[in-house]
C-alpha cells in the first residue's frame, strides 16, 4: 500500500500540470448543464426532474475522468515508455495502476462535490440530499467502472487510433444514454445498460429508489449482471496489460 | 545469480535475437554488457526482469520485487522537481520521506551535493540530459534490492554526469550489491573492477575480467578492441 501511496502522490504532482484533467471533469459539465437546461434557473426543477438531470452528469463526471484518466492514460503509459520505468522501479504493477486509479478517484470526487454544490445552489436544491446521493452513488458504481476501463490498454490499436476512436465514441454514448426511450425488454434494456454512461446513470436512478422511493424504471437484476461483467473484465484484463510498447523501443 | 541457456525471438522476427545466452552475475565486480547496437542487450535486460518471457532458458535471479531495472530512457513527467523524485523514491522504497536535499549529503561526494542543491527545486524538463539521469540513477540506487540493472546508464551525458553515475555504480558493488550495466563507453571501464559480458549476433562472445579482455584482443584502445571483437 505505501508503493501505491507513493504512486498516488506522484500522479496528483503530475495532475497539477494536466489542466486539461479539471477542464473536461469539471468545467464542461458544468457549461453544458447550464446550456441544456437554461429554463431551470427560471423555474427550479422538482426533486425527480432534478436527481434526473444531475445524475446525467455525475455519470459524465465519474465515467470521463476513469475513461481518460486511467484507461488512456494506463494505455499513454505503456506506448510512451512511464509504465516499464515506474513498474520496473518499484517491483510490480498492482502500485502503479492503483496509485493511478486513486489520483483520478480524488479529481473525479472533487469534480463530483463541486458540481453538486453549484448546481444546487443555482437550481436550489437541497444540497445535504444531493450530496449525498452523488456521493454515496460515486462509492458504489467507482469500482466497477475502473475495472471497465481496464480493458482499454489491451484494445489492440495504437494510442493514437485509441484517443480517437474513444472520443468519437464518447459523446454519441452519453447522447444515448440520456435520450433513449425506456422499454419493458429485458434484453434491450441490457444491451441499452452496457453502456457505462448509461449503466451509471441507472445506477443513480436505482440508488435513489433505494433511499428515497424515487421511480426506477430498469431492473435491479440487468445492474447487478452488467456490475459482475465489468469486474470480471477488469480483473482479467489487469493481468494482461503488457509492460513494454507496441510502437516504441525502451 | 545467473542466466542459463537463455533463447528469445520477437513474435514477427525471422531470426532469434538471443541464442542459448549464458553468463554469470558476479558480485563484488561491476558487470558490464557490452555489444554492437541491436545485438540485444535492452532485450537481454527485459527478460532479466520479467518484461518479456523467454523462449527457452532458465533465469537463477531474484523475483521481481527484488530487482531494479532502469531502464535507458527513464520516464517522468517534466514538471516534476527533483525533490518529488527523491520523496516518490522514498515512498515506495518505505523509507523515509525527507524534504530537504541535506538528508541525502552523507552519500555524496563534495560536487554533487552542490549539483543535488540546484536540482532540488527544479523541474525535470528544465535540467539538462545528463542532469537528469544523475538525480535519476542517484535515486534509484538508493531502493534497496538483491540486483540492479541499468541500461545504458551513461549515454548522452556529460563527462562529469558519467563520472558520478559510475562512482555510484562502483558504491552500489562495495556495499555488497549486484549491479549490472550497458554501455558503449568503453573507456570508462579503464579504473573499474569490471566483469565483463560480450553479446554479439545473440551469443556471448566473451565473458571475463575486462582488463583480461583487452590483454588477449592485443589492443589498448578499448574501441578498437571492440571493432577486432565483432570481426573475428
């Protein structure tokens, strides 16, 4: 553990310079939630309309910061040569990627809490309630969604392609998952909640079904499968991420 | 510790690029791989440390968590300081994290305290090559392990840089640790108690003392030595 501490701090040093990191977890959430929903702050949402909402961007917050800031850049690590010095100082990969994990983990809870704030603030909301929604949500959904992302430095493309092929797909995804109509078919609904933004999502929807009776409209099952996929995948694919670049001697 | 038999080939590679390699880690020697670029030497080094599995071969070399592997070209960040360097060193080695360079003066000669002070606070992108492989080495010899390897420790730096990684090479053997390194300098093996290890189109052409080596090729000049070598 403290080989992981010392990779987490490490990685938070690096994070002060990425300021890119807080733009895209933080600052383009909060510019497009008061973009789409200009008429919230004319008239306030209800407690529903509002968890709705919001959940949509915890989701975006918590996916985005693990998509970019450990599954590119676990992949980024590989092909530019840091994972074989940080792996080969320090005996093993367990650290590296833990500590990695751990310091996008901090950004995104950080981003999520900011958020949060703001947005209650302005659509005024109780903001002891939603905290503890986004937080207790972030908790329970953090681990499956890192095992998800582990998948990422194994895709056979080089890092470039990646980058690309994963942004193009981000933004059709979280369109998706917030958009799309609600079915009584179990196996739409399960290829619909593959999705991680979309699986989020729901599991904030559920979350507050749980705690506050709040409307659930996908089963509890098709969550619970698709949370067992993710850290089967990810428990996998851990072990076969290769130290050494595909494209570059080191 | 040693390699035995040792035999690897790329996946999309005709020709194997290591044949039934073999030598001997000697500790109380600096041991020294030598060989022309693309001989194999950082692939000798990856399956020395895991990074790649052997073909064929038996590695007699303690397990991972026990070997430091630096590798040529090491990777930081560059907005890292010296002294975030020292501190993460500190922290997955379990020691003690110090901030203040004055804790690491006892290992230092006179000059490279002065060198440590300067880098302390600053960011790895603004030192020069050699700047940066020093602090580098420096702290990665600190980590407490059964092996070191260093790939190509001296290359691209200055003379004063090289002088000062190899006096902490030497340090790491007399403290009683295995340390082996590359290099294509071979003239400053001159002063060094060096076991030397010649690989050459995937086999070991030469394993021996270094000052032996040069007595048996007939030459002086080390270059040359090293040119008659690959000929024969």
């Amino acid at each position: 553990m403290d080989r992981a501490i010392g990779f987490l701090i490490l990685h938070l040093k690096t994070l002060k310079d990425e300021k890119i990191a807080v733009v895209w977890s933080l600052f383009i959430p909060l510019l497009l939630s008061f973009t789409f929903r200009q008429s919230y702050l004319i008239e306030p949402p209800s407690r529903e309309e509002a968890l709705f909402y919001l959940s949509c961007f915890w989701a975006y917050i918590i996916y985005g910061s693990y998509l970019n800031g450990v599954g590119v850049t676990l992949a980024r690590y590989r092909e530019y040569g840091y994972m074989k010095t940080y792996i080969l100082l320090s005996g093993g990969k367990w650290p590296v990627m833990v500590g990695l994990a751990l310091s996008r983990v901090a950004l995104a809870l950080v981003s999520l809490l900011i958020f949060t704030l703001v947005m209650s603030f302005f659509y005024h909301l109780n903001v002891a309630l939603f905290l503890t929604n986004s937080l207790i949500g972030f908790l329970l959904i953090s681990p499956p969604l890192l095992c998800l992302v582990l998948v990422i430095p194994i895709l056979p493309f080089n890092l470039p392609n990646l980058v690309t092929i994963l942004n193009i797909l981000f933004f059709p995804l979280t369109y998706l998952a917030f958009n799309r109509p609600v079915t009584n078919h179990y196996m739409i609904e399960f290829l619909f909640m593959l999705n991680p933004l979309d699986y989020a999502l729901h599991a904030y929807l559920f979350l507050d079904h749980l705690l506050f009776q709040g409307m659930f409209p996908a089963s509890p099952y098709i969550l619970g499968i698709i949370t067992m996929i993710y850290m089967i995948l990810g428990l996998y694919c851990v072990k076969k991420v290769n130290i050494a670049s595909r494209t570059l001697r080191t | 510790m040693r390699v035995v038999e040792l035999s690897y080939g790329y996946p999309k590679s005709k020709q194997p690029v290591l044949h039934k390699v073999s030598f001997n880690i000697k500790q109380g020697k600096l041991n020294v791989l030598i060989g022309p670029n693309g001989a194999g030497k950082t692939t000798l080094f990856d399956l020395m440390a895991r990074v790649i599995r052997p073909d064929e071969g038996l590695l007699d070399l303690p397990p991972l968590r026990e070997i430091l592997y630096q590798t040529q070209n090491p990777y930081f960040s560059h907005g890292l300081k010296g002294k975030d360097i020292a501190q993460f060193v500190a922290r997955i080695s379990g020691q003690r994290v110090v901030r203040d360079y004055t804790a690491y003066e006892d290992l230092l000669l006179e000059r490279e305290r002065a060198m440590l002070r300067r880098l302390w606070e600053m960011k790895l992108g603004l030192m020069s090559v050699g700047e940066r492989k020093w602090l580098i080495t420096l702290f990665s010899s600190i980590i407490p392990r059964k092996l070191y390897i260093f790939d190509e420790p001296t290359s691209g730096v200055d003379p004063v840089a090289r002088l000062y990684i190899l006096q902490r090479m030497k340090q790491l053997v007399a403290d009683g640790n295995s340390v082996i390194l590359s290099t294509h300098q071979l003239h400053e093996l001159e002063g060094i108690d060096a076991h030397l290890i010649f690989l050459h189109q995937g086999m070991i052409i030469y394993e021996g003392d270094y000052h032996h080596w040069l007595k048996r090729t007939g030459i002086e000049n080390p270059d040359q030595a090293f040119e008659l070598m690959i000929e024969q």
